[in-house]
C-alpha cells in the first residue's frame, strides 16, 4: 500500500474492540516516532506508552479515549526546542504533531485504528502521570482495533477543500 494510500483509509475511530495491540506494532509505531523530524534535529519530545489498566485509568481521569487498549501520551520539553531567532516562536507543538501524524500513520499501516485527542486537562496529565516542570502534554493517540465500519477511503473527494482552494502557485 502506497503511502497516499494509508493517509486516504486512516480515520478518527472512537469505537475500539478490547483486543491488545501487539507488542511488535506498538514497536513498529514507537520507531515511526523516534524517526520523525523535528525542528534542528532537537527532538524535545517525551512518550508515555499507556496500556495497563492503572495507565488507562490515570489518563481517563483527564480524557476520554474511547476505551482504546492503547494510548499514546506525547509530551515536548519548551526548554529542548528550537525556537525561532525572528520572533521567539518554539516549536514544541508542531514537533509533537510530527512525532503524533507518523505514529498514526504507521498504526493504520498496522491495520490499527487512532484517533488524535487534545480534549484533555494537562493538568490532570501532570498530575497522575507526575510530570517535571517544563514537559507540556501535547495531545494523546488512542490505538487499537477498530470496532466500527471504516470511513470510505475516497471521502476527501468532498470531505476536504478542493485543491484549487487549497494551493496557490505562485
């Protein structure tokens, strides 16, 4: 499967089956994160793999994550990223959304199903998950075997903005 191909059946799936999310594709999806680029190469992001009933629990307290077997938590140090010498501007979030889209990328690829969540209350992450000072959660990807029928892979067609709309040459 081409990678366009993988980008047009991945959907947000808010419905999961109980099945365990096999410890070789939590593996391969850990691997499309740590090779993911980020700004000047500083790599200022921290995973935290939740998949035990105590992990769940925790991050449920602050998210929902639609019974997913598996959440990914993906967290950036403000004080390790790349900031913008023009106007300050540090990449934290977009180096974390890098990290999140190959990760979500690589879990359709494994025929799992994710869904991106920044409904939470970091607060609540920091807390149960005891964070230092500095390490911002970012967002979640909740894993897993979906339980529900797929999006139709040719849904962008009308689904997105139409490519004339989109891009302007210039």
């Amino acid at each position: 499967m081409s990678l366009l191909e993988i980008m047009q059946r991945r959907y947000s799936v808010r419905k999961y089956t109980n099945q365990k999310v096999e410890e070789e594709k939590i593996q391969k999806i850990l691997e499309a994160a740590r090779i993911a680029p980020t700004a000047a190469n500083l790599q200022p992001v921290k995973i935290f793999v939740i998949q035990s009933e105590e992990g769940i629990k925790k991050i449920e307290k602050a998210a929902n994550v639609y019974q997913a077997p598996l959440a990914v938590l993906v967290c950036a140090d403000r004080e390790k990223a790349w900031k913008r010498p023009f106007d300050g501007m540090i990449t934290t979030d977009i180096d974390a959304s890098i990290v999140t889209d190959h990760m979500m990328l690589e879990a359709t690829e494994q025929g799992l199903g994710s869904v991106w969540i920044c409904y939470f209350d970091p607060d609540v992450i920091k807390k149960e998950f005891e964070m230092p000072d500095g390490l911002e959660p970012v967002n979640i990807l909740a894993i897993g075997y979906a339980d529900d029928a797929p999006a139709a892979p040719d849904r962008h067609k009308t689904m997105r903005v139409p490519m004339e709309k989109l891009v302007e040459y210039c």
